[in-house]
C-alpha cells in the first residue's frame, strides 16, 4: 500500500515522490521507529540512485548527450528557472553539444586540410 502511494505520489514533480515517503514514514512509525527510520534511509538513497545515475543515462541516451551533460542541464535549468528549466535544459543542451561537436569536426577536418 505505501509502495502504491510513493509511486501515485511520484507523479508529480520534485516533491511528490517526497511526500509520498513521509505519509509512509508516519504510517510505518506507528508500528516501528526502526523500521520508519530505515524506510526513510532506503528512500534517500534509491532516490539519490534515481536521480544523479539512471534519470541522466536514460535522457541522456534519448536526446544524444553525455549524463554529465544533463545531470549538468538539469542543476543549473532548475537553480535558474525551477521545473521549467529542467525541462528546457536538456534540450537546449542537447543543441548547444550537438553545435559544438559540429564546430569541432569542422575545425579538425580544415586543420587536416591544411
């Protein structure tokens, strides 16, 4: 039942898989503190997993980036604009990579010219 809720909750964005886990944490603490205390760890650290190694290999695989790339789109679009820059980032980064890498290229095949 907790595992449903977290995952309904999840839907919404940043907070929701967050509230999600503090409705079951209370719920689990009304029969073990340790077990709510443990629940809470596990949480933290799946979503840590979550968040900074399977989200950007998995976007970064469907927009053609590097996971540094938007692990690093994801940080600054949501310090500079919340939840739209998360969205706006990626594939603006993906643009400005794609541009760069093209300049590159370039700029190695009139070098090999030369």
């Amino acid at each position: 039942l907790i595992a449903v809720l977290i995952a309904f909750m999840a839907l919404i964005p940043i907070v929701g898989a967050f509230i999600g886990c503090i409705v079951g944490a209370l719920l689990i603490l009304l029969i073990d503190p340790f077990k709510a205390l443990f629940f809470v760890i596990m949480f933290l650290v799946l979503q840590q997993i979550e968040g900074n190694l399977i989200y950007p290999h998995v976007v970064g695989g469907s927009v053609g980036l590097p996971s540094i790339w938007v692990l690093m789109a994801v940080t600054i679009g949501g310090s500079l604009m919340g939840i739209v820059g998360m969205l706006v980032f990626i594939p603006l980064v993906s643009v400005i990579y794609s541009l760069i890498g093209s300049w590159v290229r370039q700029r190695e095949k009139c070098e090999k010219s030369a």
